[in-house]
C-alpha cells in the first residue's frame, strides 16, 4: 500500500481537516491545527508530505520518527501538529485495512464507554447556576469553566471572592455528584494562584487547570505541593519530551495532551504510560472538531490512568454518523480506524480561507492580558 495523495481542507469554525488517500482505495483523515496558525500548520504538512508521498502509510513509527527525528528542527505546535494529524491519518487507514478501531490496535479496551465533560460558561452567579443546571439534567458527571477573565499579576480581594462566588454558585447548580474542573487557562501568576486556589478549595474542584503557564515547571510544581486539588496541565506541551520533568518533578497529576498538538494518537498513549508509572491520570485535551476527538476516544478507550474526555464538537454537519453522548458518555467507538466517517459533501459548505483570529485580552491600561 502506497500513500499518493494528501489534501487539507480549512473548516469553519477554525479547523483543518486532513484527507490521506492510498493506492489501494483506503482513506485516512486526521485534524492538523495550531489554533490561529491554520494556515502556516497546512503548509507544515504540504511540506512534509514531500517525504510522505509513495511510502506505505502502515509503517507508522516509523514515518513519525523521519519526520520528528530526522529534521534538524523538530517540536514545538506548528511542526508537531502537522505531523499530530498525519499520524492519525495513518491510524485511520491502518485500522481499517484490519478491519479494526484503532484501540484494538493498542491492547484492546478497558473499559464499555467514555466519559466527557461539558463545558459551562458564565458572566454571573446566576449564569453559572443555570449552564450548570442545564448540564445535570443532560446527565454529565463533570463540567469545566475559567470563572475569570484577565487577570493581573496581584489582583484584588473583590476579584478572588468574585471567582469563588461563581464557582460556589455552579456547585450548588450541580450537586457534590457531579465533577467540576476549574481551567485557570494560564491567566494567573505563581503569586496570585495560591490565594485563587484556597478562595474555591472549599467547593472541592476536580481539578486546577494551568495554574500558572506550563514553561515555568518549578512554578507548577510549587502550587502542586501547596495545594491537596490535583493540578491539571499539557495542552500546550508538545511530545513526550516536555511530560519528563512535569512528572519528575510532580507538577501535575492530571496530563492534557492534545492530540492534534502533541504528536498524535501513539504519542499520547506513550504520554499516558508514562503517566501511569507515576500514578498520573490522562484528561486530553480537545476543544477541537471530531476528527480530533475521534482520535481522542481511541487512546481514551485503551488507557488505564484515563480520567475524563473534552469535548466541544460531536460532528453534526461534519460526519454521517455524529457522535451521541448518553448520560456523560460516550460509547465506546466500533468502527475500524478511527470509527467515524466523514461527510464530504455537507463539508463542501463549511470550507473557507482559514483565517482566524485568536481573541486578544487587554488590561485597563491598555497592556497586552494572557489569553
């Protein structure tokens, strides 16, 4: 089996569809995006599909390691999420030229279904306490929200009894039954995130989400030994590589690799083992479209130390079968490859330029916030 063509499609609302044909009539697809750079992480992939063109899409480590390894410049999120949905592409064709979900591929599942979480969103308490009551009765077991917006080195008394109010106004919403990740989304500084951390502590989150900025590891760290709320982070950290010293280091005990970022489906799994050694659990991160979760339910469905699966896009519009959460979950995928099938002609009106700009936050004094 040779692989002879690789097209990238610009989706709305931001995403980039990969399309790997082979000679023998087998089809891949797989979701390359850094988000904000659609188009430089397209041209990633043109480029890499120099290489590609004419090999057999089944040697998939291997291709992985030519392309990674055996450039001079390797990592960071425009070449790894190049090659992220290249990987997935070559998953795709290799499951279903088995006959097989990938995860069988992958030791076989642990486990019947999936579990996901939905996301709520908020100005107000009272905003809070409804998108939450929305979401129990949808039957989720766990949700996640950022309770802030900008926020500045130090902040003020009002400003932390503010996000403790919401986050106290979504748990009485939702119930001690059901999960509540808090995503702190890197906005807070090392000094500031202590005092948020104990401010909603007493709402027991599920976990805190990018306390401070994944770069600074001994930052991390710090927050994690001062606090008994698990500490979450990786969506921005690229391969196996950058999760060694966040492990050794105990800066997290929640990894978040994309899958469309941090090197694809074998990648995370990889991420999830080692993970699984120091009793670390694996919560991909996934606000992307379905092929991107597709990819994520395949590693969820076979990993041990797997805790909870994000989501935004079931595929209505994108895929003739879209995915069905039922009671917080998801089942557990059949199909071979990656289980799903795209839908080609309902994607021919959601095609467009690929431009899209990341929102930018200011402070009052006109200075560039952190996203």
């Amino acid at each position: 089996m040779k692989i002879t063509s690789i097209e990238t499609f610009f989706v709305q609302p931001r995403w980039v569809f990969l399309k790997m044909q082979t000679d023998e009539g087998v089809t891949g697809w797989g979701e390359p995006v850094a988000e904000g750079w659609s188009r430089t992480t397209a041209m990633a992939v043109r480029e890499m599909c120099d290489y590609l063109i004419g090999q057999d899409p089944r040697r998939i480590q291997h291709h992985w390691q030519a392309l990674r390894t055996g450039g001079f410049y390797r990592g960071g999120p425009i070449l790894t999420s190049a090659l992220s949905g290249l990987e997935q592409a070559m998953w795709d064709i290799t499951g279903k030229w088995l006959g097989q979900p990938v995860y069988q591929l992958l030791g076989g599942a642990v486990r019947e279904r999936i579990r996901v979480y939905g996301h709520v969103h908020g100005a107000t308490c009272e905003e809070y306490a409804r998108t939450g009551q929305v979401h129990r009765q949808a039957g989720f077991t766990a949700v996640k929200t950022c309770p802030f917006g900008p926020a500045r080195f130090v902040e003020s008394p009002q400003f932390v009894e503010e996000v403790a109010n919401r986050v106290g106004a979504l748990r009485q919403s939702v119930g001690p039954a059901v999960d509540i990740g808090l995503d702190f989304h890197g906005r807070i500084s090392p000094a500031l995130a202590p005092r948020l951390i104990d401010a909603v502590a007493p709402y027991h989150p599920m976990f805190i989400e990018e306390p401070c900025l994944p770069e600074n590891v001994e930052a991390l760290a710090d927050i994690a030994r001062r606090t008994n709320i698990p500490i979450a982070t990786g969506e921005r950290l690229f391969g196996k590589w950058a999760f060694r010293e966040l492990l050794e280091k105990r800066a997290a005990a929640i990894l978040q690799p994309d899958l469309s970022h941090a090197g694809g489906i074998f990648e995370v799994r990889q991420i999830a083992a080692m993970g699984e050694a120091y009793y670390a659990s694996l919560a991909p991160h996934c606000p992307l479209g379905p092929i991107a979760l597709a990819s994520c339910l395949q590693v969820d469905a076979c990993t041990p130390n797997f805790l909870c699966q994000e989501q935004v896009n079931l595929g209505e519009g994108y895929l003739k079968e879209p995915l069905v959460i039922k009671e917080g979950h998801i089942d557990l995928p059949e199909k071979p490859g990656l289980g799903i099938e795209v839908d080609e002609e309902a994607l021919a009106g959601k095609i467009y330029d690929g431009s899209w700009l990341t929102p930018r936050f200011w402070y009052a004094d006109g200075s560039v916030a952190e996203w």
